[in-house]
C-alpha cells in the first residue's frame, strides 16, 4: 500500500511537472532590452542571434560613452548600440560620444524619446517614438478586422535595394526630425498621408521619386532611421526601440530590416551597451549569471547540483540504524577491595583501617538497630540491648567495644595482632546480628 501510494505520489508530480513545461508562457509587454530578458522586449535572443552573425564580434556591456573611450574604444574603430526609451544623456556622455564620432566609430541609438537641448554638443535632432505597446488594442483591432499598419521604405542605401516593410504601427514610432543645417542621409522613412488625402495609392507608379510621390498623395515622408557624418564616424538614430528586441529579431518582417541596418557597420565589431537602458529588475545581473555565463563555473554549478541530486537520491531516505550490543557492566567490587586492601597494607596503617571499620559497625548497629553505640550517657543500655539482639554475652559485647574505642582513643600506633583482634571482635558482632 505505501508503495502505491508513492508511485501514485510520483505519476501526480510528473504530470504537473508536464503540464506547467507545456503550459504557454505568459508574456510581459514591457521593454527592458535586459540580455538575460527573453521576454518579446528583452534583447537574450536579440544577443544571441548577433553573436553567431556578426563575423567581427558582438558582446553586451555596461559602460557609458565615457568608459568605453577610457577603454581605448577611441583608437580602434568600433560599432556601439544603445537600446532606450529614453535617451537623456550627460554633457560628460555627450562629449565622449563626440570624440568617440570623431575617432571614427559608428553609433546607433535607438530611442523614443531624443531632443536637442543648448548644450554644447548639438547633433541638431529631435526623436520620437512609442515608449508603450498595449497587445489588447492589436488584440481588438485584428477582432473588428482593422489592423493599423505602416508601410515602412528602404531607400537605395548599398549594398542592399530598394524594399518596403509592413509593420504594427502600435509598434513603430513617429519620426525623427532634422534640422535645416544638418546634414543626413535617411535610411528608412515612412509616408504619413495628410488627413485630407483621398487618392487610391494602387493607381500610383512606385517610380515616382519621394517628393513627386508624396505631391501625388497628398502627404509627407518621416524619417525612421538616419545617418549624420560626424567627423571620421557615424551617427546612427531610429525612433522604433521595439524593433530592436527579442520579438523584432524573431519576427520574418522586422528581421531583414535589422539586418540591413546592422549590415551599415561594414564589419567593425559591435558593442551594445545597457548604461542606458531602463533600469529594472530583469536587466539587472545576478551572481549565479556569472557563473553561468563560464564555461568551468557552468559546468560546477551542473556538477554540484548533480552531485546534490544523487545524494537525495541514495542517502537522504531513512535508514535504520544497527542497534548495538550492549554488555552488562562488569562487577569491580573484587578488583576495587583489593586494591583498597592493597594500599592498606602497603602503608601499614592500621589505626585507620580500624577507625574506618569501626564506622561502618557503627553505622551498621544504627541503622539495623537504631542504637547509638557512640552515645556515652546510653552506653549500658546500649550494651545491654546489643548483647540481647545478638544473643552474645554482655560481658563479651563490652569488652570487644572497650578494647575498640581504647585502641582509637589513646593509640597513636597499632600492632597488627592488636588490629585483628580488634576486627575479629566486631565481626563477632556482626555475624550474629
């Protein structure tokens, strides 16, 4: 019965355990861009499909601007992404952002949130974008059949063609604005058509050149992602962070297009820092990730836990302990007399010896027959009674405690006759009690 009950125990937690890997994992909308985070806006497949694409290199830091140019970032080019909804950085970050342009290295920013302020590192641009994805609104559009989507466009940038990208427009940003005295090239734009605008674009030619096109709609272009010369460098901003995540990796539309623009790094290695990313729970790096991200660590956290799951397995069950034999304690009394007896006799102490065993007959008459022999006013009748309750004569009884209590009262010596005598009194005594 206890065996079935276990197996039944087992079967019940293997099903569960079925049940919860094959249960679908809940998704949290919520971007983080964290490299352990392999929620849809989390960047732990993101990292991983770059790390086995990019021949030059791809690894994630934590280091701003500023520490990356104290690395010597400044003096071989490299490729940098930045991954925000908000980019606000330091006059300290804007400085060494500028260097690092300058140095000739290659920086993407992707963000929803990007303003110029008066600063004195100005780079003349203005993003915007979503900081939010709400599923139920895509949820509820695709019930009642109207999916908002944005037809994203590809320009003529080598080495790739001209190509357009269907996207959720809950998912992609609004823009990014330039000043007049900047000069960029725009790598991927969007038409935003007028609210006026009521012409068919089927019927309109896609050889058309932007300006003619967006006379023929009746609308305007927004810029989605741009490149500003800067120095020997480039700088790279987009306004769609979603994008650039687990789900935009994974997703055969958005896929392509993060491809080409990663393509726009020519082969120089590629960094993305989180020093600017939101900061949260899921980005933040645990101690057990370190080890994990080594391989030895790894495999002695694999190894421990293995060696912890065989000990449950073989020891950690009840065991019944071996009972063991008890003997009976030895009877030392013997060996302890004649040990006693021993030492006596070696010192040669006789008046102790009948001092002590004095004690004991004495002890013995009080507790036998509650006669205190020691009780000098009682003395007659002590003896008397003594010699009535062992059957002695009286006359025996005195002269056997007499000689006792001279032998321990006034001899500072005693003879081994005179002790023998002295004890075989008592024990006289004794044996007729």
């Amino acid at each position: 019965m206890n065996k079935k009950f276990l197996f039944g125990v087992v079967v019940f937690l293997l099903f569960v355990l079925a049940m919860e890997f094959n249960a679908p994992a809940k998704f949290i909308w919520k971007p983080t861009f964290g490299h352990y985070d392999d929620q849809p806006f989390g960047c732990a497949v993101f990292d991983t499909l770059m790390q086995k694409s990019i021949p030059a290199g791809y690894h994630v830091t934590n280091k701003t601007f500023a520490q990356l140019e104290r690395d010597g970032y400044g003096k071989k080019p490299h490729a940098i992404l930045v991954q925000t909804l908000a980019f606000n950085p330091t006059e300290t970050d804007r400085r060494a952002l500028s260097r690092l342009l300058k140095a000739g290295n290659k920086v993407l920013i992707v963000t929803s949130d990007f303003a110029c302020d008066s600063s004195k590192i100005d780079f003349g641009v203005a993003v915007s974008g979503r900081d939010t994805f709400l599923p139920r609104w895509v949820k509820k559009s695709i019930e009642s059949y109207l999916i908002p989507m944005d037809t994203l466009y590809w320009n003529a940038v080598k080495p790739y063609r001209p190509h357009t990208y269907q996207v959720y427009t809950s998912m992609s940003g609004y823009g990014i604005e330039v000043d007049k005295g900047v000069q960029c090239d725009t790598l991927l734009c969007a038409f935003q058509r007028s609210i006026d605008g009521d012409v068919d674009t089927t019927v309109v030619s896609y050889d058309l050149d932007d300006d003619e096109y967006a006379d023929k709609i009746g609308g305007y272009w927004q810029a989605r992602l741009i490149r500003i010369k800067w120095g020997k460098g480039e700088l790279f901003l987009s306004c769609d962070p979603f994008f650039w995540t687990n789900y935009g990796v994974l997703d055969p539309e958005i896929n392509g297009l993060l491809f080409r623009a990663m393509s726009q790094f020519r082969g120089l290695p590629v960094t993305r820092t989180e020093a600017y990313a939101p900061k949260n729970v899921i980005n933040k790096e645990s101690p057990l990730s370190y080890w994990l991200q080594n391989a030895p660590l790894r495999w002695c956290v694999y190894l421990t836990l293995l060696g912890l799951l065989l000990f449950c397995v073989f020891y950690a069950r009840r065991r019944q302990r071996v009972i063991p034999v008890v003997k009976q304690p030895e009877n030392k009394s013997l060996e302890f007399v004649q040990l006693i007896g021993t030492l006596y006799y070696q010192k040669h102490e006789n008046l102790d010896l009948l001092q002590k065993k004095y004690g004991y007959f004495a002890e013995l008459v009080r507790r036998q027959l509650l006669i205190d022999i020691d009780d000098e006013d009682m003395r007659r009748e002590n003896i008397q009674q003594l010699a009535f309750c062992t059957g002695m004569a009286e006359a025996d009884v005195r002269i056997i405690l007499d000689r006792v209590s001279r032998y321990l009262q006034h001899s500072s010596s005693l003879t081994d006759k005179q002790l023998q005598a002295s004890i075989d009194g008592l024990d006289r005594i004794i044996s007729n009690l």
